[in-house]
C-alpha cells in the first residue's frame, strides 16, 4: 500500500533520483536527494503547465475554426438569398414590363379608348365654326 502511495506522488521521479544519489555519491546525500526531488517536481510542475497551456492552445485553435467555419456557411447562405432575390426580381420585372399598362388602368382607359377612334365622336370642323360665338368686327 505505501508503494502504490509512493508511486502516485512520485513516478519515476523518486527511482531516478536514488540511481543518481547512488551514481555521484555525493557528500550529503539526503540534501542529494532532496534537490533532486524538488528538480523534478519543477520539471513535472513545467510540463503540466505546458501540457495545460497547450491544451487551451488546441481548444483556442478549434474554437477559431468552427468560428470561421460558421462565418463561411453564413456567407454562403447569405450569397443563396441574395441570388434567389436577384432570380425573383429577374423573373417578375419581365412580367411587369410586358405590359405598360396595369389591369386597372387598362379597364378604365377601354371607353376613353373607343370613343377617341370612332369617328362619330370627333367633332368636325364645320361644328366647331357653328358653335363659335359669332362677332362682328366694327371699325
């Protein structure tokens, strides 16, 4: 049980570092052991913050994608809408043009137009002297 402790807060970090203390052989060994054992708590402490770092750096990255992913469908559904307007707009300004006057207008300028192409309801020229207030010029 205290190796499954010793190995959980330490790893590799305690075994390397008694290889070492046993290789130099130095003249304190405990303080050895202890600088040893604090350096690879630094480096284990620097790889975490690193690991961690890179990790955030991953999450930033793929956030920026869906984000320009997003911002790319959203133009190119912007660009579908802007073409089916045009494609309705092409279509029904054929349709307005193709007459110049509206159903409305061509039911109330009908009458207007028959009376002016009958000749009947053109005055003469001889009617329009006839109805002229005749003067007399006096000198």
């Amino acid at each position: 049980m205290e190796t499954d402790y010793l190995k959980k807060c330490f790893g590799n970090s305690l075994t390397q570092a008694l290889a070492e203390v046993a290789r130099v052989r130095p003249s304190d060994p405990i303080e050895y052991l202890a600088l040893l054992l604090y350096h690879y708590g630094n480096v284990n402490n620097d790889k975490e913050k690193k690991r961690q770092e890179e990790l955030q750096l991953k999450e930033e990255h793929d956030r920026v994608l869906k984000e320009a992913n997003m911002t790319q469908i959203l133009k190119q559904e912007e660009n579908q809408i802007q073409q089916n307007c045009e494609q309705c707009q092409q279509e029904l300004l054929p349709k307005a043009l193709s007459s110049n006057k509206t159903p409305a207008l061509q039911e109330d300028t009908a009458p207007l137009e028959k009376e002016t192409k009958s000749p009947e309801s053109q005055p003469s020229v001889s009617s329009v002297i006839a109805e002229m207030p005749q003067r007399v010029f006096t000198s």
